[in-house]
C-alpha cells in the first residue's frame, strides 16, 4: 500500500484516529498504575508519575534545539561558501 494513501485513509477518519489515540493514551495510563514495578527505583524522582517520558521528552528537545544552535554557529554556510 502506497503511504500516500494511508495517510489520505487516515485524514479522512481524523475523529476515529483522535479516539482511539486517547483510548490507547488511557490503557497506558491504567498500564503504569497497575503493572510497572516502581519499588525497584533507585532515586525519588524514578517514583513521580510518567518520570521517564517526560525525562525522554525534555532530553529529544535538548538535543534538537542543542544541535540547532551547534548548527548554526558555523557548520551551517552558504552556498555559494567556495565561489569567493
């Protein structure tokens, strides 16, 4: 199946996709209440709730904005860098 035409099936059922995101949202949710081992932490912030995705999350913008700025501090030239 070409992507294009899961992405045109998709859009066009956007609510069903919107639900069952949440629907699935919720079961993780009710899965890490009930089924992740939080007593083999080893520091107190490992006990907060959603502690690693939000770690994850904050770390993946880091290193987006992070390389961004590296970027653009000299690695990124123009074009026409050679014709001068």
């Amino acid at each position: 199946m070409d992507l294009v035409k899961i992405i045109d099936f998709l859009r066009d059922r956007l609510k069903t996709v919107i639900r069952i995101s949440y629907v699935v949202l919720a079961l993780l949710i009710v899965h890490y209440w009930f089924f992740v081992d939080k007593h083999s932490a080893h520091t107190k912030m490992e006990h907060l709730f959603f502690f690693w995705a939000a770690f994850g999350f904050i770390a993946c913008l880091l290193i987006i904005f992070l390389s961004k700025w590296y970027g653009h501090l000299g690695i990124m030239t123009r074009e026409d860098y050679y014709d001068e």
